[in-house]
C-alpha cells in the first residue's frame, strides 16, 4: 500500500526522510576539528551610509573579512595556514537596530601551503583579535575610499554631506581612529 503525500518540502512527515539523509550528507562535510566563531562588525558611524548602499558595503564587508582571515591566518607568526569558513550577515541588532556585522564560522586551523597537513590553532587561541581587528579596518577603508573614488556610492538623504571632500575626510579620520570591534569565541 502505498501513502499519499503532500510534497510539501516543509512538511516534516513527507520530507522527513529526505531531511535526515540531507543533513547526514552534510555531517560528512565537517571536518573533524573544534570550531571557531568570530564577529566583525562594522562601527555604527558606517550606518547610514550602509543603509544607503546596502550591496557595494555589505559586499566589502564580506570580501575584507575573508582577506583579513586570510591574510593573518597564512601569517607563519599566528597560524602559518590557508583557512576556510563560512559567514553569515546579520544587520539588525536585538534590539531592532541597524548594527551591521557579520558572523563567522571557522575550523579552529587549516592546511599548511602544500596542503600536506593540517595545522591546528593554540588551545584556546585561534587568531590575534586586535591584529585582525586592524587589518579589517583598514581593508575596509581602503575599499570604502575606491568605492568614493569611483563614484560607486549613493550619497543622498543623511549622506548627502559625504558628497563633499572635507565631511568625507573628517568621517575616513574618526572610523581610522576607532577600533573596531572582533569578537571570537571558542569550541563551537
């Protein structure tokens, strides 16, 4: 006898069975290794202007995280490792305010240049907070003034000053001399 479904792939009674060899596929895919969480955030004086150009800055948000992983995770001083991850946008903050930041999953190391081996990271340390908080920042900077540069932003509404070289500068001056804020937690 056969059952009559719904085909509804949110039904968990039909796709129940189609869920369980899914997420089982996806169990393969993990390596064997403690995971690390990271948030790069992005400092609230970048809001309005992120509100006004949501696809270029989110885009550079996600490309000067990964280059910044990268780029200290290869560093033979920190990891000496080429590294992989996934990130996740979120641009709200619980309390429903725009708060742009980007979260991070990574194995806590990666493989060494030839690929030969797996390198892990110190217990209870993955990568140096505040030297990855720097080079976000300036990753982010430097693409923010070519994206200016190119005439790729929408200065308009709360931004229409920024049209203008000296607020611009003053807003490039107070974001260089800001930290920004990375966050890591352990063993995920």
């Amino acid at each position: 006898m056969h059952s009559i479904t719904c085909r509804n792939r949110s039904c968990p009674k039909c796709q129940g069975v189609a869920r369980a060899a899914w997420l089982a596929n996806r169990q393969r895919e993990v390596l064997n290794t403690a995971y690390e969480h990271a948030i790069f955030t992005l400092p609230q004086d970048l809001s309005p202007l992120v509100l006004y150009n949501p696809r270029p800055l989110y885009s550079l948000l996600f490309r000067t995280v990964s280059q910044s992983l990268l780029d200290i995770a290869s560093d033979p001083k920190h990891l000496g490792a080429e590294m992989g991850g996934m990130g996740i946008l979120h641009s709200w903050g619980g309390e429903l305010q725009h708060h742009p930041h980007l979260h991070c999953v990574l194995p806590a190391g990666g493989l060494t240049p030839d690929g030969s081996r797996w390198v892990p990271c110190r217990p209870h340390f993955f990568l140096p907070v505040r030297v990855l908080s720097r080079r976000f920042r300036r990753l982010y900077l430097e693409g923010l003034k070519d994206l200016y540069g190119r005439g790729e932003l929408s200065l308009v509404g709360r931004c229409r000053e920024l049209a203008e070289p000296k607020p611009w500068r003053r807003l490039l001056a107070a974001l260089r001399d800001k930290e920004w804020v990375v966050y890591q937690s352990f063993s995920i």
